[in-house]
C-alpha cells in the first residue's frame, strides 16, 4: 500500500494515453517521448500494482478489465493536474513569460504576423507560440492560452469577446482576368473555374445558400488547406473566396461581383477565465483585440 500511496504521477499519465490511443507509437505521439520510455514506465506501473493493466496483441495494447476500470480514476487524477497547473499560472503577476496563441492557418499567415510584430516591440518581455491550426485546441489543457477563433467557443470555464465579423468576398488574379474574362452575374460563376475546397463542402453549401446551383465539378483546382488555397487564386488558378482585407490589400487581386451575399466570419478571443486574470495574458488579449479591429467590422 506504500508503494500505492507514492505512486509515481508520470506512471498514470503514460497509462491514460496508451489507453486513449491504444498503442504505444500514438501515446509517444501525444507525450512527445519515445516508446522505449513508455513500454518501461507501463512496466513499472504493472510491476507496482502487481497486476496486467494491458493485454499485448499484434494490433497494439487492449485494456485488461482491471485496467478499464482504472481509467476514471486516471482521468481524474489528470484533471486535478491541469486544475493545479491552471492555478499556479494564473497566480503569476509579471508583464514577462509566455503566451500561446492558438488560430487558424489562415490568421497565422495572413493577419496575425503583423500584429505580432507590434506586440513584440510593445511587450518585449513577453515570448508568443503562435500554433497554426484549424483544430480546436483544447484551452483547458493549456494547449493554448488564448486562441483566436471563427465561431463561439462552447467549451465551459472559458471567457469569450467576439470582436466582430471579418467581411469575405470573390476575387481573381489580374492574370485570370487576362485569360478568362471577369462574371459579372453570380449565375456567370459556373462558366469559370473555381478554386474550391476538397473534403469540405463549405463552399458548396453557402454557393447554395445564396441561390446558386453548385456542384464539386464546378471547383476545377481543390485544395483544403486555407493559405494554400489562396496562394492557388493569387496564382491564377481561378475564381475563389478569401477575407476582403487580406484580398483587397494585394494589387494583383481583383474583387468581383461585388455584393455577393456571402455571411461574414466572426472573430471571438477565447481564454480560460483563471488564465485571463494573468496580467501577461490579460496584456496581449487587450493588445490582440486592438490589432485586430481593422480587420473586423
């Protein structure tokens, strides 16, 4: 019971994610360590409570019965963690450290840099993470300490602001233009060739939504990637959608068929409400809100 009681916390943490992740390839994944150091430390952690928690198979590792029902507990116990990790850090009271900023790949290429540039000579003291993704990062992980993102975060124990709504609009490289002519009716689009997305059919559908008829083949060049794909349209590929500020801001670029209905992107700050009281978080929130507005309307 001894040994129970000072059980070792990097034992459970490597237990919780080979469970999660049913192999000791993907858990070293999501720890960042080796499988050699997990496989020893899933060892040790058997050897300690005398019993398998694992079952070892050709597909990777499979939870005994035992090891099933540790896994709340487990979960618990990483909970506590974070709770503690998350209090300590919002304890901090100096304009120095540390942000994580989490957005999309989009944001990250085109419309956070500059801003950025401006809270370093500002907030020298303060050192940014930028991590470029259009996942949702988990803020109550510490993934990240503020994330700037295009929908409400739902995520409880969060603060948001939405900032307001970045304007989209239709656009082309002059040298398209050249090449193809410019539509001057929405319904001239299907006679062009659009850049449109791969797997997702956002586009499709909001081409719906506003009474056009569209269908993937209309999309001759796809690409999922956001920067990617504008890189496609200022390359010349095609006719394709992208934030009117970023668009409008390069003089190859040309709008077209002004007044599309096309909905807005909302902006919202999001930070976990025991970080956000930290004063170097509080101090880039503030900075980032004010970069931003003359992106939003």
């Amino acid at each position: 019971m001894d040994k129970l009681a000072f059980l070792d916390w990097s034992l459970i943490q490597s237990f919780l994610a080979v469970a999660e992740t049913g192999s000791l390839s993907g858990a070293a994944r999501q720890l960042g360590t080796s499988q050699p150091t997990l496989g020893r430390q899933i060892r040790t952690l058997e050897k300690t409570l005398g019993v398998e928690v694992f079952h070892r198979h050709a597909r990777g590792l499979e939870l005994t019965r035992l090891g099933r029902d540790m896994v709340p507990a487990a979960q618990a116990m990483h909970q506590a963690m974070n709770d503690l990790s998350l209090a300590a850090a919002g304890a901090q009271s100096t304009l120095e450290g540390d942000v994580r900023i989490t957005t999309s790949v989009f944001m990250a290429h085109h419309v956070l840099p500059g801003i950025l540039a401006d809270i370093r000579e500002t907030e020298p003291d303060i050192r940014i993470d930028l991590v470029a993704s259009d996942d949702s990062d988990n803020l109550l992980f510490r993934e990240a300490d503020i994330a700037v993102r295009m929908y409400r975060p739902r995520q409880l124990d969060m603060v948001t602001r939405h900032l307001g709504d970045i304007p989209l609009g239709l656009f082309a490289a002059r040298s398209y233009i050249d090449r193809k002519g410019a539509p001057t009716t929405p319904q001239d689009l299907q006679h062009h060739d659009l850049v449109g997305y791969d797997r997702s059919d956002l586009i499709v559908r909001s081409m719906r939504d506003a009474g056009l008829p569209a269908q993937r083949d209309w999309f001759k060049v796809r690409c999922d990637n956001q920067t990617a794909y504008w890189e496609l349209v200022r390359a010349g590929c095609g006719i394709g959608f992208s934030q009117s500020h970023t668009a409008l801001s390069d003089p190859n670029i040309v709008e077209l068929v002004p007044g599309l209905p096309i909905p807005p992107l909302p902006v919202w700050l999001t930070a976990h409400e025991v970080m956000r009281q930290t004063p170097r978080i509080a101090r880039i929130w503030d900075l980032l809100s004010a970069g931003l507005r003359p992106f939003v309307s």
